[in-house]
C-alpha cells in the first residue's frame, strides 16, 4: 500500500473534500500552503480566498492571528460577498 505524501494529501484536500463544505477556516499558513501564495496583509488574505472560492469553496473564513499586525482582522469571502472581522 502506498503511503500518501503531503502533495497527495493537498491535492486530495483541493479536489474533493473543499468543494463539499460549505465553509473552510483555514489560518494564514494553511491558506498559503492551498492557495500557493503568500499572504502578508489583509488584501493578500482577501486574493487568496478569492482563489479557494474559484478552487470551489463556497465560503472562506481566513483566520488573521499569524500576521504582525496590532489588529487582528479574520476575513470571510464568499462568491458575492466580503467580509472583515
């Protein structure tokens, strides 16, 4: 039996279970690591949503926490809507 890599695992996480939720919570490395980005602002937490909803989430809730800002500010983007916490 074949073990998984990590790439396997992304992959499987991209292509099946994000288009079957309907919200993915992902925090700031683990939206860079799906949406191969970096992300070190609020407008790259925003374009890297927007890339997941195109992916195929319905709804994204970027957690803030792993910035350096003084504000901590969660983000939630959906197919018609953007919101900041």
């Amino acid at each position: 039996m074949k073990v998984p890599t990590l790439n396997m695992k992304k992959l499987l996480l991209k292509n099946k279970l994000i288009q079957t939720v309907s919200l993915i919570t992902p925090n700031i490395p683990e939206a860079e690591i799906l949406t191969n980005t970096k992300i070190k602002c609020k407008e790259d937490m925003i374009f890297a949503a927007h890339k997941l909803i195109e992916i195929g989430a319905s709804n994204v809730l970027i957690k803030g926490g792993h910035l350096t800002s003084k504000t901590v500010e969660d983000i939630f983007v959906s197919k018609s809507d953007i919101k900041i916490f």
